[in-house]
C-alpha cells in the first residue's frame, strides 16, 4: 500500500466511524467509534506533516527575477 493509498484508507476509516459514532444508539459504542475516528484523523494529519516535510521546496521568484516561466535566453 502506497502512502497515497494509505491516507485514503485511513480517512475512510475515520468517514466510517464518524458515521457509526452519530447513528450509535448507545452512548458508549458512540464515544467507542468517536475515538477511533479521532486517531484515524491524527494518522492523517502525522502523514501529511511527513510528506510535507519530504517535499522539495517551491522556489519562489522574486520581482526583479521577471517572469519565472522564461529561461532568460
């Protein structure tokens, strides 16, 4: 399973949970999926910090660089 894939996974888990925490007619059993939904959600967002992390920087031009899209030749 790619990391792509992964994140996929992990918030469909966290959608699913959220959804069986709100039809949950026990109050227990919703606080149950409501906390498997949280630590679904905080899988999700301590990928994305990693891939963020990962990820080249975006080079950013300036005014006096002119228009970034031409090579200057």
């Amino acid at each position: 399973m790619n990391d792509e894939n992964s994140l996929d996974y992990y918030r469909r888990r966290e959608a699913t949970h959220r959804k069986r925490a709100a039809e949950a007619r026990d109050p227990n059993i919703a606080k149950m999926h409501s906390e498997l939904a949280e630590r679904y959600a905080s899988v999700v967002e301590s990928q994305q910090a990693v891939e963020r992390r990962r990820a080249p920087p975006v080079p950013r031009a300036s005014l006096r660089d002119g228009d970034p899209t031409k090579t200057g030749k």
